[in-house]
C-alpha cells in the first residue's frame, strides 16, 4: 500500500470500529485554531488587570462613595497584648471611640487590666486615628501621598483582589509602606499591611501591623487591627484589637458578625 494510500485509508480506534480521517490538512488547521484559542484566552485575561492609575482613581471614586453612607457610630473596642510566644500576657483595654460625620472622632478608656504603660500605647494609638479622620487629605491612599506599585492579583475571604504596593512619598508617621489588597469589584479595601514610614515614638520601634475591613451597617470601616513592636521596657509584643459591639443611630450591630476584610 502507497504512503499516500495508507494517509487517507480510515483508521480503527479501539475495538468499536470507529473511523477518523486524519489528513495533514485537518492536523494544521486544528493547531492553528487552538493556538488562536490559547491567544485569545491570554489575551482576555491578561486584559482584566487594570493600570495602576485606573485603580487609584476608582479606589478614590469608591472612598466617597463610602463617606457619604456614613452616619454618627460608637464601638467598643478590646484591645489584648501577647508576648513573643503568642502567649496573652494579661493586659487588656476597652475602649468606646465615638465617630461623628465628616471627621470628628474621640474616645474614652472604659477598662483597664494591667499595667498602665498598656493605656499609654493604646491612647496613643487611639489619638494617632483621631489625628488621621481630621487630616484625611495628608494620610488618604492617593498619588500625592503615595507612590505605587501593581504587585498580584490574591483572594481574601474569597473576594479577587488586586495587591498594591505602596511608597510613601515623604517621611511622616501618619503613612506607611507596606502593601494593600483592593477588591477587585468594589475597589474598597479589604487588608492593609505595613510598617509606620517614620518611627512614631523613641518608646516604640520595629511596629509592623495588619488592619482589616467590614461592612458595618453599610459602612465600610476598619474591623479589627493586629500590631506587632519592641517597645523599650515590655520588649516584643503583639496587640490585637477587635470591634466588638456597634451603635449606629438606634441599629446595633455586633462586630463580630461584620463581613471580614474594609
């Protein structure tokens, strides 16, 4: 038989009698066509991602967006210190932090367990955000503050969300490097992670920390922040605080029901 003969002559696959034709036309046509595929489909997934300027702007646009479903809320907050074995040393602070629209926020100490250098570090702390809601232009996530970065694209709690990479522009403890998960629908943040751009007391040094947001009677809001530092008498430890109860008019929501992430 021919070579070309035994090239178009049906070929049994298995014991079923089931004929294909394979001709060297047939074969080059189907590579073509899933070359073309693998193309498109790279192509259309590659194009999902958007610039880094166009998710700055929609992040700016999903902030305001935000800011006007803000209503006046108070939460009670814990705060709890570990050591460096991860083992809770005692200390523990509750706090009440009253916010009021467009920017004003205070807060009182309700409860103290442990040694009064805790207090100080979480009034401080408490004061740093009070700070931040009265000088959201000098601390928002914009170009002016920030120089970023596309890092990848990760889930969080199941949500697609772009990293981003961030550099402060200039030497302020209000901002931070470190890198941000932006959700890939709502352009909301959904974690932070970083360290202050400037050491924010002689007490305090190597701070590193994690904050986490969640709709909270429809308001986007930081729900929870973990810390780690040295400080000069206590040595390495790690805080971690949690939202624990919402008042937001008349409607109490309990943070431990908010959706995890910002």
């Amino acid at each position: 038989m021919s070579a070309r003969a035994a090239t178009g002559k049906a070929r049994e696959v298995g014991r079923g009698f089931v004929s294909v034709i394979v001709r060297p036309q047939t074969l080059w046509s189907l590579l073509i066509f899933l070359v073309a595929a693998v193309a498109s489909a790279w192509a259309q997934t590659g194009s999902t991602v958007p610039t880094v300027e166009t998710i700055i702007a929609r992040m700016a646009q999903a902030r305001e967006e935000n800011q006007i479903r803000f209503r006046s809320y108070s939460v009670t907050r814990v705060y709890k210190l570990f050591d460096k074995e991860e083992q809770i040393t005692g200390p523990q602070v509750i706090a009440d932090v009253i916010f009021v629209p467009p920017d004003l926020k205070n807060f009182s100490i309700r409860q103290t367990n442990g040694t009064g250098l805790v207090e100080m570090i979480v009034r401080r702390m408490l004061a740093s955000e009070a700070e931040i809601a009265k000088n959201g232009s000098s601390t928002d996530l914009s170009a002016v503050n920030y120089e970023f970065r596309f890092s990848r694209e990760e889930n969080v709690s199941g949500q697609p969300c772009y990293v981003l990479e961030l550099l402060p522009r200039r030497k302020d403890k209000n901002l931070f490097r470190g890198n941000i998960w932006v959700d890939a629908s709502t352009y909301l943040l959904r974690r932070t992670e970083g360290q202050p751009a400037k050491t924010p007391s002689w007490w305090i040094r190597d701070v590193r920390f994690a904050l986490s947001y969640g709709d909270v009677g429809g308001m986007w809001l930081q729900t929870a922040l973990e810390g780690t530092a040295t400080v000069r008498i206590l040595g390495a430890f790690t805080i971690v605080s949690r939202d624990v109860k919402y008042k937001i008019s008349e409607l109490v929501a309990s943070g431990l029901s908010a959706k995890a992430g910002y």
